[in-house]
C-alpha cells in the first residue's frame, strides 16, 4: 500500500470524529436552570452576607419567617414562586420600599430561588381576629365581596382558608392585621403598582372596609 495514503487516512478520521462529537453535543440534553436550594437559602436568610452587607432576613422576618412584628410579613408558608416575585419586584419601580429594595438588589436571581424555596418549606404562623365587632363584616367582604362596589370575594383567590394557590395568588391566612391593612391602602393610593388587580379591587374599599377583612384574615387558618 502507498504509504502516502496513511496521511489522508488519517484525516479522515480525524475529520468523522470531529462531526462525531459536534452531533454529539447537538444531541446532547440541555442543562436546565439551576433547582432552587433550600439550605442556601436558609444560610442567607439566617445569617445574611457581611461582606456583601446584605441584612439576616430573620432579624425582621423572624426565625422561619414566623414574623412577630406586626409591620412585617409573615412569610414561612408562603408560595415560593411570590416570594421570588415580590424580590424581584423590589429591584424595580413596582414595589419600591425604602428597606427592601436597597436589600433585594443585592441578590442574584439564584438567591432569591434559595431564599423563596426555603421560606416555602417553612410551616406557616397562624394569627387571630383582634375585633369581634367588625367580625362579621370582615366574613362577608372575604367570603362575597361588596356587591355594590363590584369588589370580588378575597376567597376567590386566596382560597376560603387564605391558603392561596401557589404560583398564582399568595397566602394571606393568618397574616398581621397592621401588614395587611398597610398594603391594601399602599395598592389602594397607588403607592405599590405591583398587582394591578389588586389595585383595581382596592380602589373601592374604605379604611373601615379594609380594617375589618384585614382583621379577618389574620384569624383565618
């Protein structure tokens, strides 16, 4: 055999494993986003990041997101996919507030996952009704909504316990009144443009409308 066929030989197969392994790759599965970890997540929250002075979610969320300030959600229970939401939304204009959103801009996307994935692993809170004299209106605003103000029943999103359906509508039950009362008003105004049916269902309740479902809901389980 002519020894100069060797080389072209071995070009040639040079040449097939070369389209070998680049059909390989094509065919190859496609890495997926990154899963979500729980254990980072609760490193972060419970500790924070000095050196990035990012602030333990727990000082004000409480241990498991078991908030006991009334001002501050509680948030162990919650849906994960709102809580990346609501993170999220504070990095923007949509939800611009003066402590959370210096915080959440210090997060990388992944973080938030770990931190929402955590928290919805957590077991959620149970609250209490404080005034059993707007009990009742409170029921009827959550179970039926205000007719005559087309406002639709809370239950209808939240769910008849406040369990919320996960990744659509958040859980409510058991959340402080002061908290729920503040972002009811703060969608109300305009102050928080991050749920424009919120918005829409707010616009139309007054304070005492508000303070009474709000009441209700802490109570809710």
């Amino acid at each position: 055999m002519n020894r100069a066929f060797f080389p072209v030989v071995t070009s040639f197969f040079v040449a097939v494993l070369a389209l070998s392994s680049v059909a390989y790759a094509a065919d190859a599965p496609k890495a997926g986003p990154a899963k979500a970890d729980p254990a980072k997540g609760e490193a972060l929250y419970t500790n924070g990041d000095a050196a990035r002075n990012i602030t333990a979610c727990v000082s004000c969320h409480g241990a498991a997101g078991a908030s006991t300030i009334s001002t501050n959600p509680k948030l162990g229970g919650q849906h994960a996919a709102y809580i990346h939401k609501q993170l999220t939304n504070f990095q923007g204009a949509d939800r611009n507030n003066p402590i959370m959103s210096p915080l959440a801009k210090l997060l990388t996307d992944d973080e938030m996952k770990n931190i929402a994935a955590y928290l919805d692993a957590q077991a959620a809170k149970p609250g209490a009704a404080r005034n059993k004299d707007t009990l009742d209106l409170g029921k009827k605003i959550y179970r039926g909504g205000i007719a005559e103000k087309s406002v639709p029943a809370c239950a209808g999103c939240h769910s008849p316990n406040g369990a919320g359906i996960p990744a659509q509508f958040p859980r409510i039950g058991g959340q402080h009144q002061d908290y729920t009362v503040a972002e009811l008003t703060n969608f109300r105004s305009g102050v928080r443009k991050n749920g424009p049916m919120m918005t829409t269902i707010a616009k139309d309740m007054s304070d005492d409308e508000i303070k009474a479902v709000a009441d209700y809901i802490a109570g809710l389980k």
